[in-house]
C-alpha cells in the first residue's frame, strides 16, 4: 500500500502539460472538491477532450451486440485510471452504461494505506441517455450513495412527443430520487449529434427529436464547471465525436476533441465485432503521424499511441 501523497506518472503529466502540478493532480476532496490541476481547453466554451478508447488489432471495441471484451492489460488500465485522476468529469454512452455497468473510477491504481489523509481523484461521470434509460441500481449511482464516488451526471434532451413525455418524466423522477442529476441539452440544426441510433449519410449526423448536440453538449459542460472531460465510448459515442472532430479540421478553436488516445491489443475479434469507424466517409478521421504530437507507448503487450491532431485522410 501506498502511505505518501500519489503522483501521477511523468509521461502522463508531460503529455497533458501539467508538469508543474505534478504533486497535486490526484487528491480527491468529495462531490464538492475544490478544482484540480487539468488539461486546458483552446477555447474558453468548451472543455479540453480526451477521446480514448481499446480496440483490437482489427478495429473493434467490443464483441457482437456490443458485448464488453478484455481489450486492456494491467498496464494499460492502470494508465487510463491515472488519467482519469486528471480530468473533471468522464463520459460513455448509454450503451456501454447498460452492457458493462462501470464505475468510472480509479480502482486499478496503487491502493492507499486505510488511515492515508489522500483519497485519488475521482471525475465526474457523465452518461449520454436521451431516453433516460439509465438504470437507478447502477454500480455508479450505488458507489455515490456509499461515498465511494462522485454524483452521475445524465445528460438528455426531451423528447418532443406528449406521449413520450410522460414516460420519460418518470424515468427522471426516479434517476433523481437514485440520486442522479439530469442535464438538459437542446441541440441546433447543421450539428453532430451523439444518439442511441446515429444515422451517419456522407459523414454528417443529421438532426433529429431527442438527440444531443455535441458542440451544445461541451458548452453545456462547460458552463457547469467542466474544464477537461474524457471520453470512453462506446462505438457510437466514439465515432460522433471522430465525424464532429472532421467537420472541424483546420479551426482549433472549434474542434471537439483535442487529444486521441488508442490502446490496441494483440488480438483479432473478426466480423461480428463492433468498431467505431463504422459509416464514416471516405474522407476517413485518422491521427497524423507526421505532428509531432504524436507518439507510440508499449504497455505490457499492447500498444499505447496517442495524437493530439485529428485529420482527413485524402478521398
């Protein structure tokens, strides 16, 4: 066990330019703490975005239907629960809230000794569920009751049918007696939109009743104290954010993700997996391996490669 204040790897800290805050990245003080030391966004409406996610050597996230696979080693965990500790809040779709029922914490890094004045920093979760499917016994909701992790946040837009109306109304009603909080956001025509089915026709998500904007969705974030967020997936999630992040290539202070973090391991899952580049246009997203921004890891037996640019791949 570990007795002293936790820092935060170095290759860590250097890549998110927090190097002068290394001794104090990781202390969490409860629901209400005090703002930590986190990666900075270019444009002061939104908050900086980590897309990171596992994939296997053949592109895929997650097995048939969605179901959850062991993509990361005890290395490559342990990096992804440091990052975590960096960032205000974390965020996955509905999807992989209900196949996986995660906990979004940081249960893989070294354990501190029971009397330890310092507890790891925990983010913020935040579940995108327009329909408010969140289940009220979820290990997230279950973990804030018993102090052992922060308030979920559920972030939705209402439907616009009455009919739908009622039932949705319940679902909050009873998310927020489980102690949720449900975020509201409405979107704009000509915006992606992150949905529990996205429809991609040459790479644009088209808008639709009850989906959630994605440019809407950060500045919402935003504006409720969210300086950094970290998104996990699932696919859909994913890849709205990769098809948002090519409508903005050229214009930083517009983009929607800043950095992009892949984990690959050494496995093949074939054609009945799921990955995230499903629907994307020919003008696919890729990390530009000629930015110096760029740089390969090696984690036990997987690699670790992350890009801090997002570009097109010529037709």
């Amino acid at each position: 066990m570990v007795d002293a204040r936790p820092i935060a790897p170095e290759i860590l800290t250097n890549l998110f330019s927090l190097q002068k805050h290394k001794s104090s990245l990781s202390i969490f003080a409860g629901d209400d703490s005090v703002n930590i030391p986190t990666p900075a966004s270019p444009e002061s409406s939104r908050p900086y975005v980590t897309l990171t996610f596992a994939q296997s050597l053949d592109g895929k996230i997650a097995g048939k239907d969605g179901l959850q696979l062991a993509l990361s080693g005890k290395e490559s965990l342990v990096m992804t629960h440091w990052m975590r500790t960096m960032h205000d809040a974390i965020m996955v779709g509905i999807g992989t809230a209900l196949n996986d029922d995660p906990q979004l914490n940081t249960r893989h890094l070294p354990q501190l000794s029971a009397g330890s004045a310092y507890r790891y920093h925990l983010p913020r979760p935040v579940i995108l569920d327009s329909s408010l499917r969140f289940s009220p016994s979820s290990k997230l909701l279950k973990n804030f009751k018993e102090d052992k992790g922060r308030r979920p946040w559920v972030v939705c837009s209402p439907p616009q049918n009455e009919s739908d109306l009622v039932v949705w109304n319940e679902r909050r009603q009873a998310l927020e007696s489980a102690g949720a909080k449900i975020v509201e956001v409405h979107g704009s025509q000509g915006s992606r939109f992150v949905t529990s089915v996205v429809t991609i026709i040459t790479s644009k998500i088209f808008d639709s009743p009850g989906h959630v904007s994605i440019p809407a969705l950060l500045s919402s974030l935003r504006e409720l104290g969210i300086r950094s967020l970290m998104v996990e997936g699932g696919a859909r999630v994913i890849r709205s954010f990769l098809a948002e992040a090519q409508s903005s290539i050229g214009n930083d202070k517009s983009r929607s993700v800043d950095a992009v973090i892949v984990t690959t391991a050494p496995l093949f899952v074939g054609a009945d997996g799921v990955g995230y580049e499903s629907g994307l246009s020919s003008s696919e997203v890729s990390l530009d391996a000629s930015s110096p921004h760029v740089f390969n890891l090696i984690f036990g037996p997987e690699t670790c490669r992350k890009g801090l640019k997002v570009t097109a791949l010529p037709d």
